[in-house]
C-alpha cells in the first residue's frame, strides 16, 4: 500500500520562497548597476571617439599645412627610404635635380650626377649646359627609418664668394702698387741726389765713376722692386735664401750711411749673433730693416745715439732698433702698422705696413715698445734657419 505524500512544510515554502525574492531583487539591482556601468562606458567610448576623432583630424590639418610647407620650401627636401631610395621630393628639389624621380637610388644618382668639390664642400651639378653649385646635407630619421636631404642652390653665394676674391686681389695689388711706389721714392731719392753730383764742375775720373756706380745700384735696386711687384701680379711667391743675418744688416746700414751721416746721428750697432741665418728675400729684407731704421731717422737729432742689436733667443734671431726721440703717443700705438696709417705729412702710412706684411710672411713678427726714459724701439724676430 502506497505511502500518503509528505506535506509541504508551509514555513520551508515561505522561506524559498523569500530566498528566491531575494535572489531575484539582487539580480535586478546588479543587472540594473551592469546596465549603468554599460551606458557610462558607452558615454566614455564615444567621449574618447569624439578626442580620436578631433586629434585625427587635427593631425590631418597639420600634416596638409607641414605638406604645403614644404611644397613651398625654397630648399630642396629629399626624402629616402630605409634602403636610399627616393621616396618624395619637393617641389624646390624637383626645379634643382629634373632628372631625380621616386625611385631612383640616390647615392648612385649622386655618383653620375653630382660632383664634389673642395669648396665649403659644394657639390656641382650641370643643369641646362649651366654649372650650379649645391649644398647637400643628409639627416637620417631614425624613428621613421628614413633620411632627409636638404639641398641649397648656392650657385650665387658662390659667384659671390669669386668675386669677392677677385675684388680682395684687386685690393691687395692696389696696397702693393701703393707700397711699391712708397719703396720706389727712397731709392729713386737716392739715385736723383747722386746724378745731381755728376754735374758738379771739377769733378774727378774716380769720383764719377764711384757715384756712377752708386746710381748704378740704386737703378738695380728700383729694377728689383718692379719685378717683385710684377711676380705678385702673376701670383709668383718671392723668392727666399737662407742669409746671414749680420751680413743683411751690415749692407743695410751701409746703403743708408749717407742718411745715417747727413742726420748727425750717433750709430751703434751690437751684433751678438754674427753666424744665426734666416730664410728671407734679400732685397726685401734689406727694405725692412732701412725702413725701420728710416723711421727712427724722421725723429733724430744730431749727435743723437741710434742703437741697433742683434741677437738670438728662443730660436728667433732678435733685431732691435731704439732711438732717443719723443716716442710713439699711447693711442697711436695701436694703429702704428695699419695700411695708410702715418702721423707725418710726407707720409703715405706704408712703410711700416709693408715691414709687418713681409716679416709676418717670414714666420716672424715686429713690434714697437716705448723705453722708459724716453724714445721708442721697434723690435724684429725672425726664425732662425
């Protein structure tokens, strides 16, 4: 016979029933806190499209006016991939290379094309039968895997640069032309003063044939000074022995002995150094050191002391010049051995230019200092050969 059913406990049913409510109300709460979470992160997904969107657009903006940029670029902008092809060129570089197009490899192009030369490292490039001259610089891009060539046509720059050379050429040989007439007059002076002895009546066999020879030299040395100056026309370097440089100065001060005698000047000359040589031009160096002298002469007085030295330190062979005139004025100092510079009348401001040009293309240098008591002197260095 068959068991009767078990009866439902009404509290257990009332109690699952309560668990289920619960279970339920929990569900929708979570389901409606999911549902919030959804529509906050589809409001923050649309306000983060939104951001993409603008910043896309912005950076689209801003490469098209970077793009125009360098369409109008007046230099040239090649751009290579990873492997040194062309990938792009400006507008600018196409007007300069006609003949470079996306593709091409752009060192082999360079070897047919461009040629390299010694000057501020321009290369030149012949378009239309023309030279143009090119500056060309490589910048890799790293990040990108790519390299950017700048091009700038510097073919005016250039024409500049050569005639500014030539109008630098033309200035020196004005300075020179200048500076050889200044070296002309002492000589031609000279030369004048002793033809005027010729005409002198009663003058004897032996004592015409000794101004004669004297004019003779002076002509020589006139002669000289013209062909050095055509030698710096032709760019030809003058040209330079190893001398004894007592030997160059003892034949300097013996031209100038009539000068030295007429301005009553006391000479003592000290040589401490008879055998040191220098590598010089003689004619030239002989030039140096009258000027150097000549110059302590415009301020002599008679019975004045003229003291000359020579010695050797450091390797320089030293010749100073001290006379006991007025001295040189501080503010003229400075300015003692510019071109043109001169606080005498008769001067042309050359003579001791010319000195410091030519010594300083020696490897030596001059400079004038004043003495303590009173008067100046200028001081000689030159290497010792």
């Amino acid at each position: 016979m068959a068991s009767p059913p078990e009866r439902l406990d009404p509290l257990e049913l009332e109690a699952a029933f309560s668990m289920f409510a619960e279970a339920s109300r929990q569900l929708s709460s979570s389901y409606a806190d999911l549902q919030q979470q959804v529509g906050f992160l589809t409001d923050q997904l649309e306000l983060a499209n939104g951001k993409l969107k603008q910043q896309l657009d912005e950076k689209g903006a801003l490469f098209r006016r970077l793009s125009a940029l360098l369409e109008q670029l007046p230099g040239g902008v090649v751009e290579l991939g990873a492997g040194g092809e062309v990938s792009s060129l400006n507008r600018a570089a196409r007007a300069m290379l006609p003949n470079l197009h996306p593709g091409d490899s752009w060192d082999v192009w360079q070897q047919l094309h461009l040629e390299s030369t010694e000057e501020m490292d321009l290369k030149r490039f012949l378009r239309d039968g023309k030279e143009v001259w090119f500056s060309v610089v490589t910048n890799p891009v790293p990040e990108e895997d790519c390299s950017l060539v700048l091009i700038h046509d510097m073919t005016e720059f250039h024409q500049m640069q050569h005639a500014l050379a030539r109008n630098e050429r033309l200035v020196a040989m004005g300075e020179m032309s200048a500076g050889l007439a200044h070296q002309l007059r002492t000589p031609l002076a000279a030369a004048m003063l002793y033809a005027g002895h010729l005409s002198k009546a009663g003058l004897g066999e032996q004592d015409r044939l000794r101004v004669a020879g004297k004019i003779q030299n002076r002509l020589q040395h006139l002669e000289v000074l013209i062909q050095n100056m055509l030698r710096f026309v032709r760019g030809q370097q003058q040209q330079a022995e190893v001398l004894v440089f007592a030997d160059v100065l003892a034949e300097s001060v013996h031209h100038l002995a009539e000068a030295i005698a007429a301005a009553g000047v006391h000479l003592e000359c000290r040589v401490e150094a008879d055998d040191v040589c220098i590598l010089v031009n003689r004619r030239e160096m002989i030039g140096v050191i009258g000027n150097l002298i000549e110059n302590a002469l415009h301020v002599a007085f008679v019975g004045m002391p003229l003291r000359v030295r020579l010695w050797q330190k450091d390797g320089m062979a030293c010749l100073s010049i001290a006379d006991q005139g007025p001295g040189v004025l501080p503010e003229v100092l400075p300015r003692l051995f510019e071109p043109f510079f001169t606080t005498r009348k008769e001067g042309t401001g050359l003579g001791l230019a010319i000195v410091r040009n030519l010594v300083t293309a020696w490897g030596g240098d001059v400079s004038v200092e004043n003495l303590p008591d009173h008067g100046a002197m200028f001081i000689l260095r030159l290497p010792v050969v």
